[in-house]
C-alpha cells in the first residue's frame, strides 16, 4: 500500500521470510520493528506486522504517540475495528468493504497491542501510566489451573485489559456440509486436487502444514526405517525457509539421520491417502516437477511456474472453487476438515482420548466440549427421547 504505513516483507539469506512496518518513504518504523523482531523466525512475526500496521495508521489519524496513548484510548481503537465497548470511539475505521474484525482476529489484536506497548514503556520508559493500566493480573480460573505444571500453587495471572471477553466455546464451529467429501471429490480436476481433498478429509492437517510437506516426510509403507510409527505415516516438520511460506504451526522437534526423517508430529495415513499419493506421483508429478529440486510434495499445475511449490493460498482458493461446482452450502475451506473428529467419537462410544490422538489435537478436553455431540439418529438417542416423553414401554 504505497502512500500508508505498510508492511514490508524481507528475504532472509537462510530462508524464510522476516516482516517490519516501513513508511511511505521506505524508512523503517524504528518502534515497530524493534517490537516485531522479538518474533524473528516464527509465524507470528507476520501476523503481528499486519494487526499492528492497522493500528499504527489509526494512531497517526488520531494524532497520538506512544508516549501519549491512554488505555481508553486502545479501547476506542479495539471499539472501531469490531470489539463491543461500552463507549464512543469516534470515526469509523474499518468501513465497507472491509469487515470488522472477527473474534480471533480481536483477540490478536490485544495480544498485540498489549505486547506493543509494554515492549515500548519498557525500552523507552515513557508513558508508566500506560504500562501500570495494562501488566494488570487476575485470580486464576480452574482451566488455568488446569493447563499449568503445579497449578494448585498458582496465586495469579496476567490478564490483558484490552481483550474481549470470550462466551462459551462454539460447539461444531465451521463444519464441512452433509456429503463434502464424495460431492467434492466428483469435481475436482487433477489427481493433486484429489489428494488434497483426501488428505484433509482423512486427517486433521492444517493446510500450512500439508502444503510445507516434503518427499522426505512422507513414509507411506509398513515399518518404515524411522521406528516411529509401524503403520503408513507422515511427519510433519517445521521448516522456515519453505519456497511457497508455508510453515507447520508447531514446532516439535525433528531430525534428518542418515537420510530419513525422525520424529516431528506424526499422522497416520488411510490406504485412500497412499493411493491417490501414488496417482498423483505417478502422473502431475513426474510429468512437471522432474529435475526441479525442491523436493516439496505439493506443485503447481498450470501457469509460468508449473512445478514449483504449491502455496497454502492456492489450496484454499482451490477448495472454494471446488465447492461452488459441487453445489456445497457455505464456503469449503481447510479447517472445516480438521473438525471431522465426530465419527472417531461415534466408533469409540465416545471417548475423548482416542479422538484426541487419532486426530492429533492438543486437549481431550476440548474435543468433548466442542465437537462432542450425540448421534441425533441413533436408537440410542430416541429411546433416551421416548423415555423422557413417557413413551418408554
């Protein structure tokens, strides 16, 4: 965005990709990217660069500095890109066509801010009302406690102030429609595409980390040489430097021992995920990805850089696409697939611990509250129905 504060985006010799907030004259916004290079070499670098370029443009309308920012004055910030405040907060900021932001967008923002600002108050030791208003604390809740090595001992928390607050959790958020897999399936166009919408729909991989899998990861053959797994499996690997930017969210430890990928996180693969492997390897692959060297799994197809590495991008549009062909209610993206989790709670009876693991999820307990629910159609369900009702006999 010439003219504005903007995010700029820098190549790193060792691959990846750094970000920080430049004006329009080029020159870097020396506050910002002393904030933003605390997160060098993580994925939140990028996202905090572009909830805070928002922000920064808002501040120079309203003529405030770091040093003359009010805790009122970050609600009224957080009022007009989408939170509920109680208050005025002035012009709107955020009109049409851009949206308001979303709950997890607001809750970054906060963060962001938040760590922003103290990081300044801190390293500058300007605007002290600021920083006492927002390193406030809390009484921990049982969640907390919960989450926490030695919990019971725990007498506080840090709380942000500038945060919305958060109702019940969502059960069932973004679910794919009623008959997504086989509709999508029909009309896809190419063997890639095929083996996206089968791998998402067999597993729970976040479209970052699918698309950043190489060949090396993928060790789809009984007793594989890594000894992590016996069945067919893939580990997945956080690698900065990806050509496409495509990144594992998580960052497990992994290692490359004479040749073969150990550790990582580990998802099982369905025969279904082997087989459209190999159609695909066997046809696009070989066909425009020979000799290119990348060694990435996902390419593109069609364009001057056929071969090349496949964005996360290119899936999601991909997936859109697909699911206005076949006629899908709502909009196809990659994360609805990772919510698939009821059918392992179906042939489980339920249990939270085997869901967990099947689908690589960090909390059993979130998997209960969340996407836990009874089958509305099974016997089970109406004569528990019919005994409320009086019609049990």
């Amino acid at each position: 965005m010439l003219g504005d504060l903007r995010v700029q985006s820098m190549p790193r010799s060792g691959g990846g990709r750094s970000y920080t907030i430049v004006w329009p004259d080029g020159l870097v916004d020396e506050e910002a990217d002393s904030f933003l290079r605390t997160f060098e070499g993580v994925g939140t670098q990028k996202t905090y660069a572009y909830s805070l370029v928002d922000h920064l443009r808002w501040r120079l309308r309203e003529g405030l500095t770091t040093g003359a920012v009010k805790l009122l004055d970050l609600h009224r910030y957080m009022g007009a890109v989408g939170a509920k405040v109680p208050m005025p907060w002035g012009q709107p900021w955020r009109t049409p066509p851009k949206r308001p932001y979303g709950a997890s967008a607001l809750q970054v923002a906060a963060a962001c801010l938040k760590g922003f600002y103290l990081h300044q108050c801190a390293s500058t030791g300007v605007n002290d009302e600021l920083r006492a208003a927002l390193e406030r604390r809390r009484l921990p809740t049982q969640a907390d406690r919960d989450r926490i090595l030695l919990g019971h001992t725990i007498k506080s928390m840090t709380a942000n102030p500038l945060a919305p607050k958060q109702g019940t959790r969502p059960r069932h958020p973004k679910m794919l429609p009623d008959g997504a897999r086989p509709g999508l399936l029909e009309v896809v166009n190419t063997a890639r595409d095929e083996m996206v919408v089968t791998w998402l729909s067999d597993t729970s991989l976040r479209i970052g980390r699918l698309t950043g899998l190489h060949l090396v990861d993928l060790h789809l053959r009984e007793d594989a040489s890594c000894s992590d797994c016996k069945s067919p499996h893939l580990h997945v690997c956080h690698r900065w430097g990806n050509p496409n930017g495509s990144a594992a969210k998580i960052k497990p430890d992994w290692a490359l021992v004479d040749g073969v990928v150990t550790k990582g996180e580990i998802y099982r693969a369905s025969p279904a995920m082997v087989s459209s492997y190999f159609k695909y390897m066997t046809t696009e692959y070989s066909k425009y990805a020979s000799g290119r060297g990348h060694g990435m799994l996902l390419i593109q197809l069609a364009g001057p850089n056929r071969g090349e590495p496949w964005t996360a991008d290119g899936a999601r549009g991909m997936l859109r696409r697909a699911g206005r062909r076949a006629g899908l209610a709502g909009r196809i993206t990659p994360k609805a697939f990772r919510h698939q989790c009821n059918n392992v709670l179906d042939v489980t009876g339920g249990d939270p611990f085997i869901a967990k693991a099947a689908g690589n999820w960090a909390s059993a307990k979130m998997v209960d509250e969340v996407y836990g629910h009874p089958d509305l159609h099974s016997p089970e369900f109406q004569a528990a129905l019919r005994s409320v009702w009086g019609e049990g006999e």
